[in-house]
C-alpha cells in the first residue's frame, strides 16, 4: 500500500485551547438533514409520501430544526417545501431550513419555495478550501469572499422583498463549505464578512467538516480557535455539520461542542454522503446517558428503525450504538454472569450495571434478550435463562454440569439457543428421567424417633416389584432401598428444593435437585411433583439413571 502518496494535515499551533477541561452539561439545538443530506445519498429518493411520513416522525420525536432540501434543484424538492406550507403540516414551534448555492436564480428560487412560512432558514453555501478554489473554480480567496458575500447581499434582498409580501419569517444560515480543509484565518476572514452583510439578523454559522480530514481533537482545536475570532460571537449560533469520513464524526462532533459549538446538524443512523453523517441517534443518546436531558425522545426506538429502513432501504447494523438488535445482548460467559448479578443488586439509585451503559427499557427494549446463549457462553447464563423464564433455580454445582450440555449442542448444531430449546435440554437431561429405574409410587412412610421406615414401587428392565428401607429419613430410607435390592451404593452430594409455580395450594409443583457420588463422580438429576416427597425421590431416580 502505497502510504506514501497521501500527507499528513497540519496541526493547529494553539496553546490557548480550553476545550479538554470542559464539560458538557446541556444539549445543543439540533438540526436534522435527512431529507436534504440523508435523502441525496440514497439510490432510490424518498418519494413525496416518504418524506411526508419522514418530516413528522422528525416532528414527533421532538426536533425543532430540520433541513428538508434543495428546493431549485428539482420540482419535487420544490414542491416538498409547498406541500409542507400549504397543507400547514409546519408546527409553530418547528423551524424549516432550506439549501441554496450563492447563484441569484437558485436563491430566488428557493426564497419563492418559502411563500407563506412562518419561520424559515435559508442556509447558503460556497467552497473555501484551497483545493476547491485552485483545482474546482479557479477563484481566488478575494472571489470566494466576493461569491460568499454576494449571496448573503442577495438573502437581505430577497427576505425583506418576501417578508414584506406575507409577514415571513427568514433565519440566515452561512457555511464555508470544506470547512474542515479550509486555513482556519481564511474561514474566519469569509464568516466575518458574511456577518457583517447580515447584521441585525438571526445568524447560523455552519463550520462543516465536509471532508473528515483530521483526528477529533484537531478539528475541535479549529472550532475553538474561529469562535474566538467570529464578529459578534455573542449573537450568533455555531453549528457543526460532520462527515463520517475517518469514522469519528461522533467523537470530533462531541470535542467541538466543548469547544464553543451551540448546534449540531447530522441524520438518524448517520446516514449520508460516502461513510455518512455524524449520527444523530447516537450522538443525543450519549448526552442522555450522562444524565442531560437531550429533548429528543428515541423511547421507541424500533419504530426509527422501521422507518429508517423502510424509507431508506438500508440497514440498521445490528451492533449499532443503542438502537441495533444485538447491543444489549451477551453470549460471553464472564459478560452474561457480570450482567446477571448486576441485574440482581439493581436498586432505585443511578443506574449501574456492567456492560449496560443505559438501561434497554428506556429504548423500548425488554430484558429478554439481555443474555442470550450459543456456545460463547458459561454455565451462568443458561442458569440465568432457567431462573427468569422457567422458574428453575440451578444450583451452583448442576450449573457447571448443564453448562457443557448446552455448549455441546451449539457446536454441534452452530447455533444460538433459544429459551424453549434451553429448557428442553434441561428437562432431557434432568427431570424426570426413566429409564432403566422408573419410580412408580410411594407404598409407605412411618417416621420414628430414632428412624424412616420406607417402601415404594419401583420398574427396572421389565421388572416391577415393591422395595423397603430404613434410615435416617425418607431420602436416606429409600438410598437404603436402592442399596439392598439392586446393589447400587452412592451418596448424596447436594440436595435442594423449591416451589417451581407461583400458584398457591394443590396446583404448585415442587422442583427437587440431587447430586449423587460414586467413585468420586458426581451424578444429578432433577425431579417434579406436586408432592414435595415425590420431587425428591424422582430426582434420586434421575441422578441415578444419570450414573447408567
């Protein structure tokens, strides 16, 4: 690879950077471009009905800024921006922007799209940067300013000529385009100028990095350094607007925001030009997580995603930042057993389990498919699955005796598990079991002071025949038992029981676990009744048809 042929940016020399001790406690304005920057991206274009269903599920969600197209490049861009006036589908807290190029019919045009609105931005453009001023249009910086200048002249005009007709409303919104690539001394001499064409107007400065081009830390030392040289800081808004390009819009967007920004632009999922936009989603979710209210709500979040998938025809990956399918899952062992304990201490305070940075229920999510299994897992989290879903309370030990079982059969099939396949193993390799020595019914139970005096009806290969013992209790009685007419000779390692149901009275079941040793090898089973006795005895059975 031929690393060579590509240089290195310069870094800002700019000792005075205060950025890196700040932190952010609020929520920029916000400014979504789906249906400009997004829907130019697309293959296919959202149709009018896409957009429609796009600008209100934006409304709905709580944006009050949204860029919704060019309106001179086509009629349908067009007459989007009419349908939205004259159907009043604007809500009044909701401000509308449009993109124009600083060329006098393509900024006619787009102020005549605006007939009739309330309020309005109108966001002109033009190139900065040396390689578009050199290589593209041949202009020098003097014709740049001149252009960016022109342009904003033009906006005074054509908003008091329309203003005067309807009473509108118009913002002005400027960004030297290539921002990111553009001498920082350069782009503030352009910004200025364009200020003070606009004085006295609701300004919107855009700094975007068109082209990602540096490290995050790079770009937010631009952003502070410009702020503190902008004509009228105080009274105007510095917007961001990043590219995906180096894969960091989210973090370089986050730095400049301590850096002086007031406003972020980017679309839902980051989609957008090449690598896309910075994401929208994932940016406010990561305020919301360090407990700053962002004023937009992602509760439902399955539903952006249908959305966004249906109108764009793209996916949603399922590793995505707080919205994908799998990023509040576990399949590792050590990560589902942090997560369940976790889970268990919760309390009423801030919210803190490991690997979880929010909780799933505020996006909408359930807790199901927290822990999931295949054969990444541990022992844990089948256990965990049992106990949620079933009831099932594994002990310590048969946790490290179920979790190969479980992991056998993922390899084998190379699959995940579900709950109900879970269960299913448990319940083949445990409960109940049959076969060669099947209990059939208990005969009798006399307890003394000094012992258990027991008899029941046992199977063993074809053969049914009534068996009795004695010892300390009715376990003990019936290992008796088993002893003395078939010879087999074990102890009990563990044993424990629990109500399985939630109902109350005849209906509950009791679930019984033994461990029994022989020769140093521990066998389980497990046994179900509505009889506490009976779950005990079927689960000796089990764990002794375990050792065959």
């Amino acid at each position: 690879m031929n690393y060579k042929k590509y240089r290195a940016g310069e870094i800002l020399d700019f000792p005075t950077r205060t950025w890196p001790n700040k932190r952010q406690t609020t929520a920029p304005a916000w400014c979504s471009v789906d249906l400009r920057d997004g829907n130019q991206s697309l293959v296919t274009p959202l149709t009018m009905e896409q957009k429609l269903e796009f600008f209100k599920y934006l409304v709905q969600i709580g944006f009050k800024e949204i860029e919704i197209g060019f309106p001179a490049a086509s009629d349908g861009e067009f007459q989007f921006v009419r349908t939205l006036i004259q159907q009043k589908l604007i809500p009044d807290d909701v401000t509308i922007q449009v993109l124009t190029q600083s060329r006098e019919p393509i900024i006619r045009r787009t102020f005549e799209s605006l007939r009739g609105v309330k309020r309005a931005t109108v966001h002109l453009y033009n190139a900065t940067s040396p390689l578009f001023r050199d290589v593209v249009f041949g202009n020098s910086k003097e014709k740049t300013i001149e252009l960016a200048v022109y342009g904003a002249e033009m906006f005074n005009k054509l908003a008091d000529e329309f203003s005067a007709e309807g009473g509108e409303h118009f913002n002005f919104e400027y960004s030297p385009e290539c921002f990111s690539q553009t001498e920082p001394d350069f782009a503030v001499e352009v910004c200025n100028a364009v200020i003070t064409a606009w004085e006295g107007r609701d300004v919107i400065i855009n700094l975007p990095f068109t082209v990602e081009s540096y490290m995050p830390n790079v770009h937010a030392d631009m952003i502070e350094y410009v702020c503190g040289k902008l004509k009228n800081r105080d009274k105007i808004s510095v917007s961001l607007h990043a590219h995906n390009d180096r894969g960091t819009a989210v973090a370089a967007t986050e730095l400049c925001l301590l850096a002086g920004a007031d406003r972020v632009e980017g679309t839902l999922f980051g989609n957008g030009e090449r690598t896309g936009n910075a994401d929208l989603i994932t940016l406010a979710m990561n305020l919301y997580s360090q407990g700053i209210d962002t004023g937009l709500d992602f509760s439902k979040i399955d539903e952006a995603i249908a959305l966004y998938e249906r109108a764009t025809c793209l996916p949603v990956h399922p590793r995505h930042p707080y919205a994908g399918e799998l990023v509040y899952t576990a399949f590792s062992g050590s990560h589902q057993d942090a997560i369940r304990k976790g889970m268990a201490a919760k309390g009423d305070g801030f919210w803190q389990i490991p690997y979880l940075p929010i909780d799933p229920a505020d996006v909408g999510r359930g807790y199901d498919p927290i822990i999931r299994v295949n054969s990444q897992s541990g022992s844990a989290s089948t256990a965990y699955i049992l106990e949620v879903k079933y009831g099932i309370h594994l002990p310590k030990a048969m946790q490290r005796d179920f979790g190969p079982v479980v992991t056998a059969f993922s390899d084998t099939n190379a699959a995940e598990l579900s709950h109900e396949k879970i269960y299913e193993l448990f319940t083949q390799t445990y409960v109940n079991r049959e076969s060669p020595y099947r209990f059939v019914s208990k005969r009798d139970f006399i307890q003394d002071f000094e012992a258990c005096s027991f008899a029941c009806t046992m199977h063993y290969r074809g053969e049914e025949k009534l068996i009795r013992g004695r010892g300390h209790g009715v376990i003990d009685a019936f290992c008796q038992a088993l002893n003395e007419t078939y010879g087999v000779k074990f102890e009990i390692e563990h044993y424990s029981q629990h109500a399985l149901d939630t109902t109350e009275g005849a209906k509950s079941r009791a679930i019984t676990y033994v461990g029994i040793t022989l020769n140093n090898k521990t066998y389980y089973g497990a046994g179900i009744s509505r009889s506490t006795t009976n779950s005990a005895l079927k689960a000796v059975v089990s764990a002794l048809n375990n050792m065959q």
